[in-house]
C-alpha cells in the first residue's frame, strides 16, 4: 500500500569519502521500473550482494506517491515541470512535494532518474549537452573527473538527447512572441521555467544528471535496464566492489541534439504519419499538415523526437533532432 503523506529515502554511506549519488523513481506515478530496480538494488546491498565502500548513495523508490497512488503519470500536475522550492506560494502537491526533493536533490553530485515511456522501442537516455563539462570527486583519496556523456557511456543505451532544456527555453520564447504574451507574470505555458524538471534542478545546483528512459511502462525488461544502469553508475564511479563492469565498451552510442520544438496549433493540425520518436525525416519531408492545409517541412535531414498526437493546441507537438 503506498502512502502518500510521506516521502521515504534509504541511504547507504560508504567509509571512505566519494561522490554522493541520488536515485529516483516513479516521478511519474505510473512508470513503475525505477521502484522496482531501486528497491532490487537496495535488497541486494542489504544482503551484501553488492558493497558501498565510498561516497553515499540515497534511493527515492517513490518520488511522487500520490501519482504512484493512483497509478497514474500525475497527482495535481507533473511533477517533472517547474521542479524548484516553492516556499509559500505552494499551492499543489507536487508544490509540497518540491520543498521536500529539493534539498535531497542540492545535496547530490549525480542524479540518476529512472523513467519510462509510452511509445517506443529501446531505452534511452536524456543529458544537459554534449558540451563535456568535467565535475571532481574525491573517490579513495584520488580525485576523480566525470561528466554526463563519461556517466552515459557506462548505460547500455544506444542513444542519448541532448539540449532538451535549451530547446524547450527557446520554444517558450517563440510561443511568448507568437501568442503577443510579452510581459510577466506569464501563465505555466509561457514560462520558461515550466521546462525545468529534476535533472535541470539538480544541474542548476551543480550536479551532473541523466534521465534514463528504462523501456515501455508495461515492459518486463525495464526494471532490469534501470537497476543495471543504477549499478554501472556505482561502479563506474568505484563505489561498489564486485564485478567489474558488464557494459559492452564497443557499442556505439548516437547522440541526438534537439534543435527545434513545434507546438500544434490548432486541432485540425495533423501528422502525415504515425510518427515514432526516433523515425528519420528527410530534407523538405512533410511531417504535418495544419487546420487551414499548409505543410510543415523538415529544414534539414533529422529525426523526430517525443511526437504527442494528443497534444493540445498552443502546447508542444513534437521535437526535431540531429545526430552529432
Ligand atoms: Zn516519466
């Protein structure tokens, strides 16, 4: 029975100083694999099947209990959107929910948080950029350099967004001039911080943070997916003892860089295809068709990411990608 008037977190200290991780599921109450790999991992540490012996590792099986609750993706809004302290201004329970992560998430030098999706094939993950940006930990007296596309690496995923926030940021902008809303205070559509989820929080606090997109909702091999990424990550960062990592070093990884955001409109706006995120488009490729019979062509050749045929008019429709 899940019990949605507290928060619970197990955190296990090694002896020696290292980085400190934090790993969360369910932010979305009905993707379930984050708390069923945390809580497999916590099981297999409790039994001394894997060892901390470094740095400090905290689990949050269920981060938003009252959407796990009700099986669903939200309690009163989601809570992966204007993810900051609210103070008293709070006014939902994801509001509430904020005032009791946020400190959790400052505390932390590398956030893993375990999510999955609705359509799709394979996991992936989502990181800040490519850019490389190094963060140091101290890990056994030796100092130790890392960044999110290293971090990555140690995943088995085949690819990995990047520039989801930029895009997101840009697109509240283009929506702002659009819509003539040029002035604040601005409405949860046209703000910009309305994209900020966990790992924007996490990263405007210094950490280094990864999404991990562990397979579909209902998919048996999910929770797998998100307690081996838990594990690669510990062992990457030399926190556990064990086995060396199992991750296959020559896979390639594809990077995909966000470029653009597309809002529907109208809706009459409608796709050419049943579009798949991932799915190529080619260069002046139709990819959709609004209310009044005009194309939207691809700029350039890319794929489509996040493709939402339900979204609602003035919100995001869907993403276009490069490989990089
Ligand atoms: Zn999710």
């Amino acid at each position: 029975m899940i019990n949605h008037l507290h928060i619970e977190t197990h955190s296990f200290f090694g002896l020696k100083p290292g980085p400190k991780v934090l790993v969360l599921g369910r932010v979305h109450g009905n993707e379930c694999c984050g708390t069923l790999a945390i809580n497999n991992v916590i099981n297999r540490i409790q039994n001394q099947l894997v060892n901390i012996t470094l740095g400090k590792v905290t689990f949050v099986p269920i981060s938003n209990p009252l959407a796990a609750m009700r099986g669903t993706r939200n309690g009163d809004r989601n809570l992966n959107r204007a993810f900051y302290p609210k103070g008293p201004t709070r006014n939902d329970f994801e509001d509430e929910l904020n005032d009791i992560l946020c400190p959790i998430l400052e505390e932390c030098d590398i956030l893993l948080d375990l999510h999955s999706f609705l359509n799709g094939v394979e996991p992936f993950a989502l990181i800040g950029n490519t850019s490389g940006d190094k963060k140091a930990f101290v890990a056994n007296e030796e100092k130790v350099y890392t960044s999110e596309t290293q971090l990555v690496s140690a995943l088995d995923v085949k690819t990995v967004i990047a520039n989801w926030s930029e895009t997101y940021t840009r697109g509240v902008q283009n929506r702002r001039k659009r819509d003539r809303v040029l002035n604040p205070p601005f409405s949860l559509n046209y703000d910009e911080k309305y994209g900020d989820g966990t790992t924007e929080y996490a990263r405007s606090k210094g950490a280094l943070a990864i999404t991990l997109e562990c397979g579909q909702h209902e998919e048996v091999s999910a929770p797998l997916v998100g307690e081996n990424a838990i594990l690669n990550i510990l062992r990457f960062l030399r926190m556990t003892d064990g086995r060396p990592n199992s991750v296959v070093k020559s896979r390639k990884v594809n990077y995909i860089s966000l470029f653009d955001v597309i809002d529907k409109i109208s809706q009459g706006d409608k796709f050419t295809k049943n579009w798949k995120t991932f799915m190529k488009i080619e260069k002046n490729e139709i990819i959709s068709i609004n209310e009044q019979g005009k194309e939207l062509r691809a700029p350039k050749d890319c794929f489509i990411v996040f493709p939402n045929q339900n979204a609602e008019p003035g919100q995001e429709w869907f993403y276009l990608g490069e490989r990089i």
